[in-house]
C-alpha cells in the first residue's frame, strides 16, 4: 500500500486548484509520497520541492520527477516536517495531502510551514476529519495510536495559533479541507 502513495488523488487535485497556482510561484509540498502531486504542480509553477519522512517515498517521488530533478526545478528531500529545511520566506504556495494526521506535534510543523512561507504565501491542508476515526483506525491500525484526527474547530484554531490569517475550514467527505495564508506584511 505504501508504494502507492503517490499523492496525485481526486483531493490533491483540490487542494492544488484552490491554491490558483502560478508560473511564478516557489511550491512546497509536505509529505510528497512517490510525487504523483509535485508532479501535476510542477506543470504549473516556476520551481517546487518536495519533504517525506521515508527514503522509499523520497527516491520514488525523485524517480517520478527526474526530469524536472535534472533541470533543477525540483528538489526531494527526506526529512522532518517539525523541522523544514529551508530558510524562512521561501515559498509561495504549498500543500500537505493525507499526512497531517501522522504528525506528533501539529503545532511545530505549522509553524514550520508558516516560517518558510512567503508573507502572502497561501498553503493547503487536506486531512482525515475526527468523523473518520472508524475507518481510519481500521485502516491504519498498527499505526492507531500515532494518528491525530481533528474537529474542524480544532483546526481551526491550531491554525489561527500559528498566526495564519485568514483562515478557512471545511468539511468534504469527512476529510478536512484548510485553506490558510500567511498574512503579507
């Protein structure tokens, strides 16, 4: 199952729409899996990169976008999305598809996120909603008590703790749906 993951699925293909995606925009994506989704936003923007925490996802997310590798639009790398390896200011969009609910401290990786965007950055949120929680623990169940399902209101306000504004949560066949930016300056 996971070497499926290549994060190119009907809610990424949202998630990328919302964000109105340029050819000037510097993307970030948090948890690219095999980089099915870096791929489709890579046919839009100037230059995107890419973070997963397993080296199998890394190297096939690599392999997917070769070309794009090569040519030096593109960068995948392993790493902890509690601490990005970029410079603060970096990003003008981004997107984190199906892996916020694996993250054990929400908090840190928002903050994260919100160092390295741009002021006016916009970023994308899609996660399992706690109206999930069966399904998901059934699925994912050797992994059960390291996920984290949130209430929209819960959402909201770690996101509004992060200093994001505005802030936008929605619910759409029981998966979380935020909408954020970082306020310009």
């Amino acid at each position: 199952m996971y070497g499926r993951l290549s994060g190119d699925d009907e809610f990424g293909r949202k998630a990328l729409q919302a964000l109105e995606l340029q050819s000037d925009d510097v993307h970030l994506e948090v948890g690219t899996g095999g980089g099915g989704l870096l791929a489709r936003a890579l046919q839009s923007v100037a230059s995107a990169s890419g973070l997963d925490h397993s080296p199998d996802m890394v190297a096939q997310a690599q392999a997917n976008n070769a070309q794009a590798v090569d040519a030096g639009r593109a960068t995948i790398v392993q790493g902890d999305a509690q601490s990005l390896p970029w410079g603060g200011d970096t990003f003008t969009s981004g997107v984190c598809v199906a892996t916020f609910l694996f993250f054990e401290e929400p908090l840190r990786v928002l903050a994260e996120i919100y160092r390295v965007l741009k002021p006016g950055g916009r970023f994308v949120i899609v996660t399992p909603s706690r109206q999930a929680e069966g399904f998901i623990k059934r699925f994912f169940a050797p992994w059960a008590g390291a996920i984290r399902l949130y209430s929209p209101d819960e959402m909201r306000d770690m996101l509004t703790h992060a200093g994001f504004r505005p802030v936008q949560v929605s619910v759409d066949r029981k998966r979380l749906f935020c909408g954020i930016e970082k306020p310009a300056r």
